[in-house]
C-alpha cells in the first residue's frame, strides 16, 4: 500500500508542478529498490514476514513468533521458516544493479518504471507465496494478486511499448509517439 501511494502522491506533486512524471518514476524506482531491499530487514527486526516451513534442518529462521505461529497454524513449531524477509532484501537489491544498468540505455521515459513493476512484481509474487503470515481474500494472498498484476501489466506495456518504437523508426521516444499520435487526432479533427 505504500508503494501505490507514494506513486500515486508523487504522480500528483509532479502534475501540479509540471513535471515529467514518467521521468520521475524512472528515478524514484531505482530509490524504492533500495528501500524495500533495505527496509525488508525491519522484518526481521519485528519477527514478521516469515514462510512455511524450509524442511531443511540446516536452512531457515526461527525465533519464538515463528514457533508460536507454526503451533497456531498446525506446522511443526521446531521447524525453521523460509527467511522471507532475506530472499525479498536480496531480490530488490540485486534489481537496483540490474535496473542502473538497464537504465543508462532507456528508450523512453517510463521504460525503467515498468521494469521496475516487472522485476519487483515478479518476485514478490513468489516470495509472497512462501509467507505465511498474508492478508488473504478467500484462498487469495492480496499482495500476491497485486504483485502479478502489476507485473503483468507493466511487462505488456513495456513490450507494447518497446515495439512502437522499433515500428516508428523516427521516434527517439515514447514522448514522441504520444505526441505523433496526439498530433494526427488533431489533424483528423481539423480535416473533419
């Protein structure tokens, strides 16, 4: 939730300011890996953010929370739990390396915000699959849900996207197309 709202308050501060948004984002989803891949050890301050049981006797975490939650949801409470916490901290911090990289060859504005929804949708949708603390809907862990989603769709537009330019040899960015696209509607409405 305070990743959609820190977007969202920020898409807002950047339209009233006049500021391109999608560049923006670009820069601030670098900043939120790093956030969340540092903040994600907060995690294992507090106890929280545990997994199922590891079935390793040499690999996991315990501490009393995870036993006395094991106990309370039927799992060996002696059994070590998936580290989530760990695997989220190492994922988002390895997407700040591959997303710097990936950033200095942009194509358009927006393009390292969508890997961003990709890389970090993606691994939070598995990761979110392992804990067992989730907000659940029915049999559906929400952040599970959210996660593929925005993953999915921001690997749609980042394709979508990507192929235009490649199409639209002329463009040197999404800016561009948009603003060809905006300019033929005009053009359509005056020939009207």
């Amino acid at each position: 939730g305070g990743v959609i709202g820190a977007f969202v308050c920020g898409g807002l501060m950047c339209y009233f300011k006049k500021i391109n948004v999608l560049d923006m984002f670009d820069l601030a989803s670098i900043g939120f890996l790093i956030g969340q891949g540092v903040g994600r050890w907060g995690n294992f301050t507090n106890q929280e953010a545990f997994g199922s049981p590891t079935g390793s006797s040499f690999f996991g975490m315990t501490s009393e929370n995870v036993r006395y939650t094991f106990a309370e949801i039927g799992y060996n409470p002696n059994a070590l739990a998936h580290p989530c916490f760990l695997y989220e901290s190492i994922w988002c911090l390895a997407g700040v390396f591959l997303l710097h990289k990936l950033s200095k060859n942009r194509k358009f504005s927006g393009e390292t915000f969508l890997m961003y929804g990709v890389w970090y949708g993606f691994g939070r949708t598995i990761i979110e699959g392992l804990r067992t603390d989730s907000l659940m809907i029915g049999y559906l862990r929400v952040s599970q849900v959210l996660s593929a989603a925005f993953c999915i769709v921001c690997g749609v537009l980042l394709v979508l996207i990507r192929l235009k330019i490649k199409q639209n040899e002329s463009a040197d960015g999404y800016e561009n197309i948009l603003a060809d696209e905006n300019s033929k509607a005009q053009e359509e409405e005056e020939n009207e």
